[in-house]
C-alpha cells in the first residue's frame, strides 16, 4: 500500500518518498524550492526542485510546449498542489537531490496555489569534512553553509566552446565551525551576481548558504564545490537561526579581505 502523509494540513495528499512509476494517479502537497529553465535542442525545458511537509525533495520538469500553460502559477517558497503528473526515473548521472525519481507534468496537470502549510526550510547541509574525505556521493548535489572567507577576484576566462567568447570564474572559500575550508567556485551569471553582493555586503562577517551544488576534483584533486548553471541558489545572511548561530561563533570585527590570485598563490 502506498502510504498518504497523515499531517492535518497535508489533506491527503501523496509523500514525495512513495512516488512511483507503478502508478499513474498521483496527487501531492509541495513547495516550490527552486525553478530554472534549460535549453534542450531547439527548446527548453522548465526544471524545479519541489519539497513536502517531510522534507523530502524532487525534480519535476515541464516539456517546452507545456511551459506557457503553467509558467505563471509556478512561484518559488509559494506552495501548490499539483495532481495528474507523470513519475519516470532520473536518467541524467547528476542529480539535483537525492530522489531517484521525477515529477513530468501533462497536458492534464493541474496546479493551484495553496495557503502555506508550513514556513520550514529546506537544506540538504553537508558537513566539510565528508566532503573532502570523499565519502559524499559526486553524482547528487548537496546544499553547503559557511562564513566567506579568502574571496579571490573576479575573472574572465576566454573559451572557444562558450558563444560569448569565454565566461567569469571567481574563487572563495568557506569555513564552518570546525575551521575546515571548502574552495568554492562559481561560473558564469552567479559568479557576477555573488561578487557584485560581496562587495555591497553591510558587515564584514557574511555567512554564505549554497543550495544544488555539485561536488567536482580540483587539480590538486581536493574536493570543492561548483555550481550547476541554472539550479545553484546563493543565500548571503539569511534571517534563519543557523545565520545567527555563525555570526555568534564569527565575531563582527573578524577581517575578511578580497584577495587577488596572485596573493592567494602565495600563501
């Protein structure tokens, strides 16, 4: 038997855990987490993350010639109950979270807003030191949490194979409250917009969120993070408790200086 969560708020609805392909009839209770578009051939494609009252996460995609049809009702943090959808495995080796299934909307799909069940936040946080003992699995992004910290400048790398003639690199680290460092790197829009919002920050001390990261080898194969176009989310001082849990173990006179590669390269 395929279980319905029991929450009062829930009315019924499916548990992202049970969907399934082995059944077509599927109703669920989700918040919009995230929501991106990607080219597809001569189309796109429309790519969220949805999560329930169990914190459990998804991918749903809609088809090009859906987009149109459920654009505007389809908000990211609102949340939306979406019946008659199909459920197929995720056959792309990396994932956006860890459910091996998604959510393919139909011509018949239905989605309607609904009053907000519930103000949680949804983080898959993973500790550094999993990450760079290698232990964390490559192929499913995980959400990271940080101060910034050795912020380095911003680039832009020439390349044949990008239509605008290369793109913008930049380089930071963060570092939890164990003092480990995780290298971080950014490419393309999200590398402007987080420089732009570092150099504009209001206090010295910035804890950084990084939601949908994807983990890659470095040259001196250490583990870092990186985004993937599209899906990554930045968060800089949050209003959530593990913001000002940071800042109290991150003191607000604690320097941190932009430093360029070359200063970097030296230490």
């Amino acid at each position: 038997m395929i279980p319905f969560t029991s929450d009062p708020c829930d009315g019924g609805y499916f548990r992202i855990a049970s969907l399934n392909p082995n059944m077509g009839e599927w109703s669920v209770s989700v918040k919009i987490l995230n929501c991106w578009s990607v080219s597809r051939g001569t189309g796109r494609e429309l790519n969220m993350i949805l999560g329930d009252e169990h914190f459990t996460q998804i991918q749903a995609v809609v088809r090009d010639e859906l987009i149109d049809n459920y654009l505007s009702r389809l908000i990211i943090d609102e949340w939306v109950s979406i019946k008659n959808f199909d459920v197929s495995r995720v056959n792309s080796i990396l994932r956006p979270v860890l459910h091996r299934f998604k959510i393919v909307f139909r011509s018949d799909t239905l989605v309607q807003s609904i009053n907000m069940c519930s103000s949680r936040t949804y983080f898959n946080l993973t500790e550094f030191v999993s990450i760079l003992s290698g232990i964390v699995n490559p192929n499913i992004c995980v959400d990271v949490v940080g101060k910034i910290v050795n912020v380095r400048e911003l680039v832009f790398v020439p390349s044949v194979e990008h239509s605008q003639g290369g793109y913008f690199e930049l380089y930071f680290d963060l570092r939890d409250t164990e003092c480990i460092h995780l290298e971080c790197r950014l490419t393309g829009d999200l590398a402007v917009e987080f420089y732009d919002l570092w150099k504009h920050r209001s206090r010295n001390t910035v804890i950084c969120i990084i939601k949908f990261v994807k983990l890659e080898l470095s040259q001196e194969h250490r583990w870092r993070c990186t985004n993937v176009t599209g899906s990554t989310r930045i968060m800089l001082n949050p209003d959530l408790s593990i913001t000002d849990e940071m800042l109290c173990w991150n003191p607000e006179n604690d320097q941190v200086p932009i430093i360029t590669r070359e200063e970097n390269a030296m230490e």
